[in-house]
C-alpha cells in the first residue's frame, strides 16, 4: 500500500492489495452488501494494521463514482470520514458522483460535495440515480470536482 496521509493513530492510503479481500471483509463486518472489485479504487484508513474505515470509487470515463464510505461502529463521530474524503480529494482531480441519504447532506457538504442537478447528470449516473429513486432509496446526488462554467 502506498501511504497517503498518516495522523497519530490511522494510516489513510489507496489500497494497492494483491486483491480486496481484506477490503471486502471489512465491508460485511460493516453489513455492506456491496464489495470492491476489478478497476475500483479503494481508500482505507489503518489502525495498527487493521482496516477501519473505507470507501471505494467505481472509474467512468471521465469521472468517478462513490460507493460504500464506512468506518467502524467504535470509531464514528472521530472526523475520520471527512479526513478519508480529504485523502480522496488529495489523489482524484476527476468529478465524483455519491447518492448519499439526505442525512448525510451536510456531511458531503462540509467535504466540498454540491447538489447536482439530476437533469446534468452524465448518462451512467443519472440511470443508476433513477434505479435508486424507482426503488425507493430517497437519495440525493452530489457531486465534487465538477467544472465550473
């Protein structure tokens, strides 16, 4: 793994595992459904060696798209979540898509996140939002990176 960041006691880097395993392990600890895979790339925060927190993007041609932010339980509410979207928008100058829970607006907002008009969305995203809304996720789209015009 290539360290990113390092605070006292977490490691922030970009996964460069031989495979997601350790990943994925993490993700259903946290009772994610989904798991990293293929050209994913994958963020993690270390304790002593041991994934606590992590969160993947699914590659576009042109942009990004965020899946799957957790931290361990014990450690929520630590800015741990914030300083790994740092760590993320250290490394990616591409756009970022997220379908977070209206919840977790301010959380996206305060990481430089903005409302996406679904209507401007590109094509991948905007049919994955619709299959969001058609099975009653209620989730927003955001976005950070976008180009200004």
């Amino acid at each position: 793994m290539t360290l990113v960041e390092q605070s006292t006691d977490f490691q922030f880097s970009l996964w460069q595992g031989e495979n997601f395993r350790p990943v994925n392990q993490f993700y259903r600890t946290q009772k994610h459904k989904g798991s990293a895979s293929g050209d994913d790339k994958v963020f993690i925060i270390q304790q002593e060696s041991v994934i606590v927190g992590a969160v993947r993007l699914v590659p576009y041609s042109g942009y990004y798209w965020l899946r799957g932010l957790y931290i361990k339980n014990a450690l929520q509410g630590k800015r741990l979540g914030s300083q790994l979207l740092d760590c993320v928008a250290a490394q990616i100058s591409l756009p970022i898509y997220c379908f977070p829970y209206p919840h977790l607006d301010h959380f996206y907002s305060q990481a430089h996140y903005q409302h996406v008009d679904e209507n401007l969305l590109p094509d991948n995203i905007a049919t994955l939002f619709e299959r969001y809304n058609r099975k009653g996720q209620g989730v927003l789209v955001m976005a950070t990176n976008l180009a200004v015009s």
